[in-house]
C-alpha cells in the first residue's frame, strides 16, 4: 500500500511539473542563480548519501524501492537545477530550467507508473507474471499418488512471499500421514522449480466438483 501510493504521488507531482514547466516554457522568468547553485549543491549530496544508502535494498523491497526513486528523482532534479542555474549565470538562458524539469517529469512518470501496476497487481492478488500454471499442474500431476490439481490461486503478498491455494484430486483414498509425505513433496518441487513458499492444499478424493485449473469464484 506504502509503495502504490508513494507511486501514484510520483506521477501527480510530474503532471505538476510538466503544467508548471510548459507556463515556464511560455513565460521564461529570470531567477536568482547564486541561491540556486547553493541550494542545488546542497541537495545533491544529501540525496546522493540517501541513494547510495538504500541502492542495495531497493532490488529486493518495492516500498524501499518506492522511497529510492523518490530520492534518486530528487537528485537529478537537483542536478538539473545546478545545471539550469550555471547556465543561467554565465549564459542568460532561462527557459532551461524549464526544459530540464520537463525531461524528469516525464522520467519520473515512466518509473512511477512501472512501481504503480506491480504494486497495484499486488494489492488485487494478481498471479505473478514469471508464475507458468501450466508447468505447475505438469508438476505436480507427475506424482503417482496425484490424479490432479485444480482450483489454483497463486497471488504474492510482497516480493518474497508467493502464495498458492488449490484442490488436489487424489487417485485413492490415503491417510492423513501419508498426504503429509505428499505435501512436503510438493511444497518442496513448487519451492526450488517456482518459487512458491507458501502452499495451501485441500485434499479430495471422489469429489464431483469443477477440475478446471482455474475457477471464478
């Protein structure tokens, strides 16, 4: 939830200032470039230590990620204001403070929107791209005892926990110890060949209801 609707700010603040560099782009204003050098400076080395800080768990975290391209955004707009503002000293060119907002606010739309659908395929339990149904069933219904999987619902609760529920067919009547051996071996082929690390299995034998892989609830 944190990292979709850090996202979704991300893209309301680019509208923001993509209205606000096109009016600027329109009626170029003359700013004060020395207050702009230091306050840009100053910017850049503090994001620059908080980017370097939180590169690493950005690979495996989305709301670490979502905080990462806040503060990586606000580094390059940072060093496109000192860029603007040197060029606006020495060469009296004022629409490029313009032009360099508009250029990150269209990037800043580009990766919040990427942050904003995975996040939000998170929250509504979507199947995981990289997850082959198909493969999984192959699987599973490989093991003698298995007449088949069906009922499948794989969602992700974050980056590292992928869930998966389903109704397994057996082809005969076995005791409870005996679908606990099953269940570890299947849990173990949807870990290491999926990695699936959560597994909810309803046992079934003779039941006459839908075995279609997927159901509609």
């Amino acid at each position: 939830m944190a990292a979709f609707i850090n996202a979704a700010t991300l893209i309301m603040v680019a509208i923001f200032l993509i209205i606000e560099a096109i009016e600027r782009l329109q009626y170029p204003q003359e700013i004060t470039t020395q207050t702009v050098i230091i306050l840009s400076s100053i910017a850049i080395i503090g994001n620059g230590l908080s980017v370097l800080l939180l590169k690493k768990d950005s690979k495996v975290n989305m709301n670490m990620r979502s905080a990462y391209l806040h503060l990586i955004t606000d580094m390059m707009a940072s060093v496109a204001v000192l860029i603007g503002g040197l060029l606006m000293k020495f060469y009296e060119v004022y629409w490029v403070d313009s032009a360099l907002t508009l250029i990150i606010a269209i990037y800043l739309i580009i990766v919040g929107y990427d942050l904003l659908t995975s996040s939000f395929k998170i929250l509504m339990l979507y199947t995981p791209e990289n997850i082959a149904v198909k493969e999984i069933v192959n699987a599973v219904n490989s093991l003698r005892e298995v007449k088949s999987i069906h009922h499948i619902h794989i969602w992700q609760l974050n980056e590292e926990e992928t869930h998966l529920e389903a109704h397994i067919d057996f082809s005969e009547d076995i005791p409870v110890s005996k679908f606990g051996e099953i269940l570890h071996i299947i849990e173990e082929i949807l870990l290491n060949k999926f990695g699936i690390n959560h597994v909810t299995l309803q046992p079934e034998f003779n039941i006459n209801d839908s075995k279609d892989i997927i159901v509609q609830d």
